[in-house]
C-alpha cells in the first residue's frame, strides 16, 4: 500500500480540493489505465481537449445509500454549498444512527423545519422517507438498473426531478455517460466553448445533445471537466 494525492472536483459552486487516499498499487493502475482511456476518447473533441485535465472526479461507490443521498441532495437545492452542509448536519444531528425511511417518516414535519428545512423540503424528505419504506431499493436491485430506469423510477418521488437524480447517478453511484443537458452549468460551459446561439431553447438542448454523442460512454467525466471550466474561468 502506498500513498497518492488526487485531485479531485467537487460539483457544487466548482470548489476543486485535494485528498490524500491509501491505494493499492494494483487499484492505481486500475484508475490510472481508466482515466488513460476515458481522456483519450474525449480528446477526440478537440474543443473538449483543451479543458480535459487529471483532475479524477470523486463518487460514493460502494459507500452510495440512495436514500440518504436523495435527502442530501433535496436539502442542498437552490442552497449554497455551505448552507446545504450546516443544514444536512442538523438534520443527521436528529438521529442516534443513520436515518432511515422510518426515522424520517417519524420526524414531524415542525421538527424538519426547526433544523433549516423549507416548509417543501420537510414535505419531500417526507415524500422520499414514504417512498422508499413501500419501494425498498438495494444495492444489489439498483446495481442491475440502467440510468434510464433509475430516473423514470425515482421520479415518481414528488419533489425528485429528473437533474436531482442525474446527479446522484454521477456522484453518488458514479455511473459514466450521464448528460444532464438541462444543467445551468453544462449549458453555460457548452455556450461558451462552443459558440452555441443561446436564441432558441429547444435547437439549444438538441445541438448539446448532439455534440455530447461523441462523448459517449463518457459523457459524466465530459460534464465534471465542463463544471470545472467554469471554475477555471
């Protein structure tokens, strides 16, 4: 075992931080000889190329629990990054151990309000917390989904939109060809590098989905390296 440092993108307001893990050598060359191949086929953009960098963007893996990443993610909406942790903090501090649906189910909705929750959100982690205790989902069960299946299922949750599920694929579950085509921040990114006339909204979506084709099966890492344009600029 030895130590590396990797830089690593965090999505939200584009804050890029190094870490410090213990890796075997056999999982670095497994990362490396990835990232290797996914850089190789996204230079082939040569507009892409020109931002793509070693930065390796950070997912939770085996460590994923979609339930408790749904609520995290609810939280976090139209907040900033600082304000969505204190609050996510308050809202764990209600608990002995890890929330479950429920726990959550028998937290009153004042009680959510009291640690920082909008008078919505307390009623979505609610939606989330009902979901999830009549649609029990395992690993094992969402491993086997495709991303498509994961959204149309996940959206029956009021309060879960199709971007909010976008992102717990790539960050949470890591999954590689995600384009959330609907992101402000993609669409910011692929404006400007691109020089995409902003006059039209729908031939707007449909250039960008077709410029991402070429991105395929990569198009999460295209969007982590076009998040961190923005951060750059």
């Amino acid at each position: 075992m030895f130590f590396i440092e990797l830089k690593i993108i965090i999505k939200n307001n584009f804050i890029k931080k190094k870490t410090f893990y213990t890796i075997s050598k056999s999982s670095f060359c497994f990362v490396f000889l990835r990232m290797k191949k996914i850089l190789n086929h996204l230079s082939h953009d040569p507009v892409l190329k020109a931002i793509l960098s070693d930065n390796i963007p950070p997912h939770r893996g085996a460590e994923a629990d979609l339930f408790n990443d749904l609520i995290r993610s609810i939280t976090g909406q139209q907040l900033s990054v600082k304000a969505a942790s204190t609050i996510y903090g308050r809202f764990l501090d209600l608990y002995d151990t890890k929330p479950t649906p429920d726990s959550v189910l028998a937290t009153p909705h004042d009680r959510l309000r009291s640690v920082g929750f909008s008078n919505q959100k307390a009623k979505y982690a609610h939606n989330v917390a009902q979901y999830f205790k009549d649609h029990p989902l395992t690993k094992s069960q969402y491993d086997t989904m495709t991303d498509d299946e994961l959204i149309t299922q996940l959206t029956e949750i009021k309060g879960v939109g199709k971007w909010t599920v976008q992102m717990i694929l790539m960050f949470s579950l890591g999954r590689p060809d995600v384009f959330p085509a609907d992101d402000l921040g993609i669409k910011n990114a692929m404006v400007k590098l691109y020089d995409l006339d902003i006059d039209d909204k729908k031939i707007l979506k449909k250039r960008m989905t077709e410029i991402a084709e070429a991105w395929k099966p990569y198009r999460s890492y295209a969007c982590y390296f076009l998040w961190e344009s923005l951060n750059s600029n």
